[in-house]
C-alpha cells in the first residue's frame, strides 16, 4: 500500500518545506488547494520546482516535484474529503 499525505494549502511551506520532506520519503502528495485558480495552474503544470541553498557550501540546487495531485477545497469538496480518507 502507497504512503499518501494530503497537504492542506499549497503555500511556501506546505510545497517548499513539507512537499519536499514528504516526496523524498517516498509519499503520494495530494495538495488541498483553496484557490480554483491556482489548482488548475498546479494540475496544468504537473510539476513545482524548489530551490535549496547548502549552507555549509553556498551552493543551490535545483528539486523537481510532481507527480502530485491537487484539489480545490471551494469547488470540488467531495474529491477533498476522499483524499483526507484515504490517507
């Protein structure tokens, strides 16, 4: 059975922060997205990409997320309480 996480929000730390843990330990991300807008925009895309910066080294680096799914909690509730139960 496939680990699923479902993120609440789809801000700077719930993508940059948590996204990121979540994704490379090996989870199926599910964004609940409050914005209709910004759903569609992360669904047409398929993919976010986050930027870390070594602090030993200075150095960044490039992370590409996708493969996640993202659901609008205005307009499509019912797909947004189904991801929340199958987590």
């Amino acid at each position: 059975m496939a680990k699923k996480a479902v993120l609440i929000g789809a801000g700077k730390i719930g993508r940059g922060f948590l996204g990121d843990i979540l994704y490379h330990a090996g989870y199926e991300l599910t964004f609940l997205v409050h914005s209709p807008v910004q759903t569609q925009q992360m669904r047409d895309q398929g993919y976010y990409t986050i930027f870390q910066t070594s602090e030993a080294t200075g150095e960044m680096r490039k992370v590409r997320i996708d493969g996640y799914a993202a659901y609008c909690t205005v307009t499509e509730q019912e797909q947004c309480a189904e991801a929340i139960a199958q987590a």
